[in-house]
C-alpha cells in the first residue's frame, strides 16, 4: 500500500441529515463583515469522470493538467463514502497552477486506492476566498460529504475554523500558513511546526537552553507553545520568548536579550511572512551563530531567495526533491515532476480512503484523525491534534554556501 496508516479502530455515529442546523450553528454560516471575495454562481455539474481520464485536458511534459475545463464539477470514483475537494483550478498564475498539481495528486491516488472506496467530487474555488468559503459551508451542510478536502485559500479555512456545530465533517484545508481549528485540520507545514522540530533536534543533541524570537501578533503564541512542548521531550526549555517589531526588524529584542538570558545554547527565529534578514544582522552583531550558540530558522525563510545571513543555521523542512514512492509513477503518468502540492493532495485523498476502507463511511471522527500514532504518507510521517494543528516528522538541513545541506532524513518524530 503507497499510504500506511496507523489507524484506530473507532466507532462513529451517523451524521445527521436534517438540516444545516445540526452541522453547523446557522448564525456563523454568514461571511463576515469584509469577506474577501465575492460569491459567484454554483458551477454547473460534469459528466462523471473516472480516474486517469482527462477530464481537464491532457497533462503535457511542461507542467500540470490543463483548466479548460475547471469550471465544472468534477468526480472520481464510485466508492460509497462520500468526500469533497475544493482547488482553484482556474485562478491565475502559480495559485491555479498549483490547484491543478493537487487535481493530478488526488486522480492518482484516487487510481491507486480510492476508486472502489471513496465517490471523490471535486469544485473549482477559483481562487476565490468568498466563493470558496460558500463551497465548503455547503459541502459541509450537504449531509453527504463525510470529509472535505481543502480549501486551499487562507480567509476561507480561517473562517471554516469560526463556525461551530457539533455534527459537521471534517475539514482537511490545504491552505498555507493555516493553523487550524477543531475540526478545521491544517495539512501543510507550518512555521510552528518547522520551528518546535528544528529546535527539538538541537535538543536531542544536547542543547538544554533555548530563545525564540517571533514576529509580534497572533502566530506568536501557537510557535511558543509548539517550541516549549517539543523541547519539553528532551528536559531542554525555552528560556525566554521575545516577540519584536517588523518595523524595528528586532534589533531591540537582539540587543536586550544577552541581558535577558545568560549563555543561551540556541536562537530559534521564526519569521511570519516578514523576512527574517534584519533579525539575523542584529544577531550576527552579536556572534550568532556562534561556536556556542546554534541558530535554528523555519521553513519560511525559505520563501525566499536565500541569504548570506543564513549561512550556518539549521531548518526543519519538507523537501520538495523527495515526494516518496509516489514520484516515479506520478511523473511517467502526467509526464512531470511532482512537488509537494500533488504530495498533499495525494495524501489526503488516500488517508481518505484509508478510512473508508478501515472503518467505513462513519469513521471520519476525531478518535480517528487524532490518533497519537499518525499516519505516513508521500510527505512523511505526520499527525493532527485537537486544536487543528498538524505535527509533522521531516528533514533536517543546515544552510553551507548558499544551499540546504542535509543533516538527519528524519527529525525525532512526536
């Protein structure tokens, strides 16, 4: 089996079908004040497809499967469990490039294990927070779907995460930078994640003492308690978290923090979707990294190009080379290399499917989706927790010339 999973064998009820009411508290199905995006006509219904028919067009050596015909609903599969998927496969540019890599994903896992278990109905949000949000409220009040997949668009998870309702299904965004909510889980790494197992494994190698510098604001919180739970594991701690200022870079919390804390082993450093240069100047002032101190960085350094200044650090991260035992056959079926948007999109539909086939329809339940053990897939070892937030086993790399040099294939797992 291309997925393994850990699943526990669980006992769900069946989800009501009586109305929205039961899904989800009807006075938070309205957008808020400001939505962004307007809502747009349902798509009309496609023909069924099945899997490996080319429903968007042919997939060509230079990239993912065409969109001429993203605007209709699509499905796959004729299985009797019921899962929803929401991608913009027609917004512009590299959001709706990467809506179609995540169809392709979800076609050859939905081939290769899904397509006797899960009827997989797939709408285009077009990139479209306001619209996406419309389809995955009704995806979630339909009394059909017993997962949706997606959305892939920011605002929309945030809002799904809002919404209260005791018998709704569960909701598998695959939006990036999401945090998740209950219920509402967030699949993609997240710079908490990447931060708590980058300082986890400096741990595991001794380092007892730990700073975490983090943009000041919402983020701030779930970095610092995913850093001090996983440095818990080792008997290291975080000595001090200082949130700093995008408009000072952190130079202030740089120059306060040797009065702060006396000989630290190692700065993490997260970033939000700021650039973490400034901050790096400031430490390198003060002789960070060091021979004694170790500098530990997150994944969304990697957003871009990369830095002298990030010369010597450590970065948990995916990598987005290495896609598993999916890649050989992904590529020699749509005749490009995939990344890690098809691995997601791949993952989720056969965790989906895994369900299905370990405990049925009704097995989509938090006993399930929250077990302890986790489950494996393309993108490695990982698991989600009650509070939305994913927990993810990946590479460990340090920064040599200008390029990740691998350290460990695997951080220390949960």
């Amino acid at each position: 089996m291309v997925l393994a999973f850990a699943i526990a064998a669980a006992a769900s009820g069946c989800q009501s079908k009586n109305g929205s009411s039961d899904v989800l508290d009807p006075s938070a199905i309205a957008a808020p004040a400001g939505q962004a995006g307007t809502a747009a006509a349902p798509a009309q219904q496609a023909s069924v497809e099945t899997p490996g028919s080319p429903a968007l067009g042919s997939a060509t050596s230079s990239g993912p499967t065409s969109a001429a015909a993203a605007k209709a609903q699509l499905t796959l599969g004729t299985g009797p469990t019921r899962v929803a998927m929401l991608l913009p496969l027609s917004a512009p540019g590299s959001t709706g490039e990467n809506g179609r890599k995540m169809y392709d994903g979800a076609r050859l896992a939905m081939a290769d294990l899904g397509d006797k278990l899960l009827t997989l109905t797939i709408e285009d949000t077009r990139g479209d927070s306001g619209y996406a949000k419309d389809l995955a409220v009704k995806a979630i009040t339909s009394g059909t779907a017993k997962a949706v997949i997606g959305p892939s668009e920011l605002a929309a998870a945030q809002h799904l995460a809002k919404l209260s309702g005791s018998k709704r299904p569960p909701v598998l965004a695959l939006a990036d930078n999401f945090a998740g909510g209950p219920g509402v889980y967030s699949v993609r790494l997240s710079e908490a994640d990447s931060a708590a197992a980058g300082a986890a494994a400096i741990a595991s190698k001794g380092a007892r003492k730990f700073v975490l510098l983090v943009p000041a604001g919402a983020d701030s919180s779930a970095i610092e308690s995913r850093v001090a739970n996983a440095l818990s594991i080792y008997g290291a701690t975080l000595a001090v978290t200082l949130p700093y200022s995008p408009a000072d870079g952190g130079a202030k919390v740089v120059s306060d923090m040797s009065s702060l804390v006396e000989a630290p082993d190692a700065v993490v450093v997260a970033c939000g979707g700021g650039s973490p240069v400034a901050v790096l100047a400031a430490l390198k002032a003060k002789g960070v990294p060091g021979k004694t101190v170790t500098l530990i960085g997150t994944d969304r350094w990697l957003e871009r190009p990369m830095d002298p200044l990030y010369e010597g650090a450590y970065i948990a991260t995916l990598d987005e080379s290495e896609t598993g035992p999916i890649a050989d056959r992904f590529k020699a079926a749509y005749k490009y290399q995939p990344d890690v948007n098809v691995a997601y999109a791949y993952d989720m539909v056969a965790l989906s499917a895994g369900i299905a086939s370990a405990a049925g329809p009704d097995g989509f339940n938090k006993q399930v989706l929250e077990n302890t053990t986790g489950f494996r897939g393309s993108t490695g070892l990982f698991r989600f927790r009650s509070d939305g937030s994913s927990q993810r086993s990946m590479p460990f790399f340090k920064v040599e010339k200008g390029q990740l040099k691998l350290v460990e294939k695997q951080t220390a797992g949960f």
